[in-house]
C-alpha cells in the first residue's frame, strides 16, 4: 500500500510539472503572437529637461479625474524608473485603447511622495500629459492634459516644471 501511494504521488508531480512547463510556454507564445493586437500596445512617456539626474521618476495613467495630478496611488496604471541622465522613459506595455492622462513627478529625496510647500505648491520637479499648464491656484486640470491613445507604439514628451 505505501508503494502504490508513492507511485502515485510522484505520478502526480510528474503531471503537475508537465502542466507546468506546456502552461508557461503556452503563455509565452501568446506573448509573442503576431496576431494580438495588445501586444503591440506601447505607450511611452518621455520626460524631457532633467536638470539633477538624482532619484526615481514616477509616472502614472489616470483614465478619470479622480486624484490627478498628485495622488498616483489612485491612478489606474503606475510605474516608477530610475534617474539616469537628462532624459527619463517610462513604459506601460499592453495600453487598453482610451482616453488617459499622464502625471509623472522626480521624487529627489526617496520618499516615495511628491512634496508641496505650505501652499500646495510643489517643491519638486513634475509634469503633465500634453504639457498642460497649472492653473491659477492649483494643478493643471485633467481636461487640459488628456489625450485619447488608439494604440500601437505611442511616445509622448512631458517636460518637466521645476
């Protein structure tokens, strides 16, 4: 009895294993389908205009107004990339077809937050999609930064306001 019940269980691992291996090739052929039409989805945010290349770069997509600019915990896609240069990209592969706005900002001091002065203004470098401007007493608003992505290989420059 204890034979029959070893047998069985490496049978078992033998199975779970294969199932494993034909799984994850499976998943990396749909990866790499030419015929997926996601796949090709690469919007890239390039931020332009770093004065200090020191600390991490975080950029966000927000498909609402619901926390943009500042709140990237809200947004619906997220990402944050180290400061190598003048020049920062950020990439969101496999975009859903939509319109969006991007916020990114260069947290120099590690915290992972954007810092604003006694009066909300930021004390660190930041930008928005399309370049929108702030407004009088606020951010820039997300009907001015949005921008309606179809798809394929998109690049889009943000420079960033210090």
């Amino acid at each position: 009895m204890d034979w029959t019940k070893r047998a069985v269980t490496g049978l078992v691992a033998i199975v779970l294993v294969g199932a494993g291996v034909v799984s994850s090739s499976s998943e990396a052929q749909v990866a790499e389908d030419p015929n997926d039409p996601a796949a090709r989805n690469t919007l890239t945010l390039e931020m332009t205009g770093i004065k200090e290349a020191t600390g991490k770069m975080a950029c966000a997509l927000f498909w609402q107004n619901k926390g943009f600019p500042r709140k990237h915990r809200r947004a619906l896609r997220r990402t944050w990339v180290e400061v190598k240069g003048d020049t920062v990209k950020c990439v969101f592969k496999r975009t859903g077809l939509g319109e969006y706005a991007a916020s990114v900002f260069l947290d120099t001091n590690g915290n992972g937050k954007l810092d604003t002065n006694a009066v909300g203004s930021e004390k660190e470098p930041w930008g928005v999609s399309r370049n929108a401007k702030s407004k009088r007493f606020g951010p820039p608003l997300y009907k001015d930064a949005k921008f309606n992505y179809q798809g394929g290989p998109v690049t889009l420059t943000i420079e960033l306001v210090y």
